[in-house]
C-alpha cells in the first residue's frame, strides 16, 4: 500500500485507511469473526490507518480494532472519536462535550482499544451547548498527560475550526465527501489546506451507492433505511448519475467504487476510510490505489456529479441536526 503523510508534519500513513463505522452494526449485524479476518487482511494489504469511534457499536468497533491490530501496533495509527453517546436499543443519540465526559470516555476508549495512547483522538460531534475552548481544552490535557498523541474535529463550521485550532493544532479534519456529496469543497477543505490540517474522507463511496451495487437498505437496521438520498423519487434520480461512471469504470478496468477512490486520491490530500464487512469489497478499495485517473477525466467525474446534483439530503433530519456547530 502507498504511503502519505496526513498534514504536512503528520504521521505517515496508508493513503486509503480503513473506516470502523462498518463495524458499529450501522448495516446490519456484526459477526465477528468475519470482522476479525477483514481486519487482519487489511493489515496484510499494507492499510495501517484504522478509524473508528466509541459510539461504534457502543465499543465493539474499538474492540475489534484493538484486537486486530494488537501484534502490528508500532506499524498501525488508531484513531477514535469522542462526544457521541448513543442509547443501547439505538434509539436516541445525544451529544457531550464537556471536560468530565471527554476525560472518562478517553479512560473508556484506551482500555477497550487495549492501548496506552490513542494517536489520533476526535472530537465526533461538537456540543452546542459546551464552547469549544472548553471541549478542545479538556482534549488538550489528554494530549500533556501521554494519553493521546494528536487531535481532530469532524464536521465542525468554519469558525468553529479556527476556534479550536488556537487552543491546540489540529492534525486531521473528517467529513463525509465524496462524488455523492462534495460540501466540504466550499469552505473546509480550503481551510484545511490553509492551515497544513489533513482532510479525512468518511463515506467515500457515498454509503455503497457509488459502487452501483446498492440501491436499498438491506433492512431496518441498515441506516440506509432512513437515509433520504436512498428513498423513493431521490433513489431514482441518483441511480440514472451511475451510467457514466461505469462507462469510465469500463475505460480503466476497474468497478465504479475505484473510480470513486481514484478521484478523492487523485486530490492529493484526501485519506478517504471506506469501510466493509466483506474481504472481496475491503480487496477491491485497496487495488483503488493503482487506478490513476487522468486530469481530463477528473473533471468529468466533477461535471457528471456537481454538488447539487444529488437528490435528498445527505442524512436523516437527526443526523443533520447534530451537524456544523
């Protein structure tokens, strides 16, 4: 697997890493010992950047993670979120930011990923109702106390990032982008690129949709369910955007989920995390690292899916409302 460096003094890391949601129960249900080989054949195909979150599965993901990588530690970069808590039937989620809850959620996250030190901590969600300063303070001391090595925000404004950037760096920034939504491309990722923050690509095949093998949720308990660019007419709409992306999928032998890759990779400073349960898909994001896309065809792909070109929101009106504070 290639290499990069995630900001410009950051860590090498493999350019595609390996995104822990896939684990949290999100599509369905986890057996884990098909977990456990995907986990271990992604070290072996060289990914050595694994992302997840403690409200994954309410710490199984981080589980499995910590297992996985337990015998490749000093070769692998783990990182996790915090501010997230989701109630145990799935029902309800709310955010927390503040001090207490990040010092004994880190204390959680440490003892379930079987690790001294965290290299990357999130903050998952910002809470409305905590400022920054305070969130991003209490991250801070993890930092001076050894616990963690560097820290991170996921879909947080503009200002919000400058805030938190002046109370500690930030190392890495994560939001969902990919041809299937492309909002970070505005604002975000322009101050990234401003102040050497590494840019992070959660969902970079747009939940499945861009390798043209998904156009449903497999069942109640796939968020899928409640996605609005999955449902009805908007399903619709999205799925006649696939034809030309196979067609340039067939130009370079590949699947149409490599295209997706190749074209966040072809950014240079884009580390997309696709996730997967299955080794046949985890095989294929990997070989999307030798797909070179053409600069001409680079900008087919951004006139074939500009970024109102999606129909539905990107999330379920709960989940938007969780988002850019």
């Amino acid at each position: 697997m290639k290499q990069t460096r995630l900001a410009s003094a950051g860590p090498l890391i493999s350019v595609l890493g390996y995104g822990g949601a896939a684990l949290s129960g999100s599509y369905g249900p986890i057996d884990g010992a098909q977990a456990r080989a995907v986990l271990q054949r992604a070290i072996d195909l060289g990914i050595t950047f694994f992302d997840t979150a403690d409200v994954y599965g309410n710490g199984l993901s981080e589980t499995l993670i910590g297992e996985a990588v337990k015998s490749s530690r000093s070769e692998c970069r783990i990182t996790t979120k915090v501010g997230m808590i989701r109630s145990a039937d799935r029902a309800s989620t709310i955010i927390n930011g503040r001090p207490d809850h990040i010092a004994s959620a880190c204390d959680a996250s440490l003892a379930r990923l079987g690790v001294d030190t965290i290299d990357l901590y999130y903050l998952h969600r910002v809470d409305p109702g905590v400022p920054i300063e305070e969130t991003f303070g209490a991250m801070a001391r993890l930092v001076e106390t050894g616990k963690v090595r560097a820290l991170g925000l996921c879909e947080a404004l503009a200002t919000t990032t400058r805030r938190a950037q002046a109370v500690h760096p930030i190392a890495a920034y994560q939001m969902e982008y990919s041809l299937w939504c492309r909002d970070c491309e505005n604002e975000i990722l322009p101050l990234c690129r401003e102040l050497g923050i590494g840019f992070v690509a959660y969902c970079p095949l747009g939940r499945g949709f861009l390798t043209g093998t998904v156009s449903a949720a497999s069942s109640e308990q796939d968020l899928r369910a409640r996605d609005p660019r999955f449902e009805g007419v908007n399903m619709l709409r999205n799925l006649a955007l696939l034809p030309p992306l196979r067609d340039m999928a067939g130009t370079y032998g590949c699947t149409t989920g490599q295209v997706a890759l190749a074209w966040l990779l072809g950014k240079g400073d884009v580390v997309p995390i696709p996730g997967t349960r299955n080794l046949t898909h985890l095989q294929e994001n990997a070989d999307a690292q030798a797909v070179s896309l053409s600069a001409s065809d680079m900008k087919r792909l951004d006139d074939i899916f500009p970024p109102d070109a999606i129909s539905g929101q990107r999330a379920s009106p709960e989940a938007l409302a969780r988002l850019g504070h």
